[in-house]
C-alpha cells in the first residue's frame, strides 16, 4: 500500500529500504484517489521510531493512506529534536478542524501516574471527545487503551505487582468480528506495562467487546460495539528488537527488571529474539484499515459532520465538539 509523508520524513528511507511503497507530497498531488486521512496522535518519547513502527504495521493493503502526525502542546518532549517536531507535527488546536478516518494514540510511559497527573491530561481528554464526531474509528494502544477506556467508560487501571513484559500467547474469543478476522485460535503479542485494566470491569462493560484475552496477561484487544473506538492493550507494531532495547535500558539505569518472557530462545539475552507476531500484528492493521475505516468512513466528511453537529446542537452538544 502506498503511504503519503512529507518529503523529507526521515523515517521514509528506511521504509524505502524495506520495499515498502512511499509516495511523496509531489507525486501524490498529481493522483485522483481519495486517500485515507489517518493522524497519529504520537505521545512516545523516542518518536521517530514509534513512526517507523507504525508506518510499517499500516503498509499492507492496497489502500492509500495520508498520514499526519500530532503531539500534545501541554508538554515538553525531550527526547525528540525540536527540529524534527516542529517540521512533521502539529497540535490538536492546529488539526482540531479537520476531519480523519482514523486515529491512532500510541502508548505513554506514564502508567504508573494517575491519569489526572498526567500533564497532558486535560488535552488529550479534548481529543477522546473531538474523535468521537471527527474520526471514524481510533485505534488506542497501550497505555492510550487504557486512558481511552478510562475516559469513555470511567474503568480505572490498577497496578501490576511485577512488570508485564514479554510475549504472551492470547485466544481470540470473538471470531465474527471483522476485527479479528484471519487470526488463528492462538497468537502472540508482546506487552510492556506496570498497569492493566483488569479483565472483569472490561467484560462487565456493556459496550465494550472482548476479541482477545490471555490467562496471563489478561485483555489484548477490546472494542466498543461499533468499531469506533479499539482498545490494543499491548504492541503489536513492536519490531524484533524494541523489548530487547527496553530491557538493556532498564539494565542500564538499574532497575528491577526480569528478561522478557517468551521472548528470547532459551530466555538467554544473548540469543537473537524470535519474531513470532509479526503476521497477527500485520492482519490487525489490515482489518482495522479496512473493516473500520474504508469501510465506514464518509466519501464527503465535511457534509457528514456539519448533519453530526446539527444533530448534536439539538441535544445541546456542540460545545463539547468545539473545546
């Protein structure tokens, strides 16, 4: 699939380099195709490899993606150049106006923080609530899952006693839905959290469908009954090596750490990772692209959400679309 970037996107080599189609701003102003707007609300710390990550899980199918980057302007990123921040993202209050057929919120390194503490918190509650009219579908993922099933469905996360890092193998437990399409009756995920939402406040949602659990590591994936908001409780766009690098900087800094489980052959660190996930993580994507976004999205979405905010102002509902 082709994946409109900017130019100069530094992570648009190494995309190259993988045979994976990139089509620049110049070749695709002179396309007649209605190209999927999707914005990557990218709240990790190490950006450009989150990109790269995400660029790469959303590169397989024949649709053609824009993809657009924001970050929060209620904080202050340190670990990525302002150089590159200021050339390839935007705040919410610059993109608020438009209108995406979908929406990713990566994962933060903030879970072990109330979500109110969050210094972003406040933002990020106005973009749960703009999605709801001006995206088709969002799709959380980690610690963007559970904030997301916080602020929708008030399901608060709750310490783990011990990290949950590793690989672990979860059932799919819904198989007619779309979602999960595909999928064998067992996969792998990896995962890296202090915290969960824990599984029986998820089950006991009426709203929220579970499609895939673990004995282990509890909810993976879970989405409300009309597929506009998906909840990915691990990292499927993780690569080979991302909890190997989690693992030796946790080494590092000397931290309680443990190595990954099912992660490296024989659990020895020295041992190149298996990558047992990718196929799953790929067909995860594929289906949300195409299930819950090309599928249900609008041709004209202008037209679309001027009929939501008339029928929004009817209930007196327009000032939560405009905060």
């Amino acid at each position: 699939m082709p994946i409109k970037v900017k130019n100069d996107l530094p992570v648009r080599d190494i995309l190259e380099k993988e045979n994976i189609f990139v089509v620049d701003e110049n070749r695709a102003m002179h396309q007649d195709i209605r190209s999927l707007q999707i914005c990557i609300l990218n709240l990790m710390p190490l950006k450009e490899d989150t990109e790269l990550q995400l660029l790469r899980s959303l590169s397989n199918t024949p649709l053609q993606i824009d993809v657009s980057f924001m970050q929060m302007s209620s904080h202050h990123s340190t670990n990525t150049s302002p150089n590159h921040l200021d050339r390839f993202y935007h705040t919410f209050d610059e993109l608020k106006e438009n209108t995406y057929d979908g929406l990713i919120i990566t994962g933060a390194p903030v879970e072990q923080m109330k979500f109110e503490e969050v210094d972003y918190w406040e933002e990020l509650c106005r973009v749960f609530e703009w999605s709801k009219v001006n995206v088709t579908s969002t799709f959380h993922i980690c610690w963007g899952a559970q904030a997301g099933i916080y602020y929708h469905y008030g399901i608060d996360k709750e310490p783990l006693p011990e990290k949950r890092f590793g690989v672990y193998q979860h059932r799919v437990m819904n198989r007619k839905v779309p979602l999960v399409r595909g999928f064998d009756d067992v996969f792998y995920m990896p995962h890296s959290r202090h915290t969960e939402t824990p599984a029986d406040k998820i089950h006991a949602c009426d709203d929220l469908v579970v499609l895939a659990e673990s004995p282990v590591a509890g909810v993976f994936l879970c989405m409300n009954k009309a597929g506009s908001q998906i909840f990915a409780m691990g990292h499927a766009e993780y690569d080979r090596l991302t909890l190997d690098s989690e693992y030796k900087r946790d080494l590092s800094k000397g931290l309680p750490i443990q190595p990954p489980v099912n992660y490296y052959p024989d659990n020895n660190p020295d041992n190149k990772p298996d990558l047992v996930w990718r196929g799953h993580a790929n067909n995860l994507y594929t289906n949300w692209l195409n299930y819950y976004v090309y599928q249900n999205t609008p041709y004209k979405w202008g037209q679309i959400l001027d009929e939501e905010k008339r029928s929004l102002a009817k209930h007196g509902l327009t000032q939560k679309i405009n905060k």
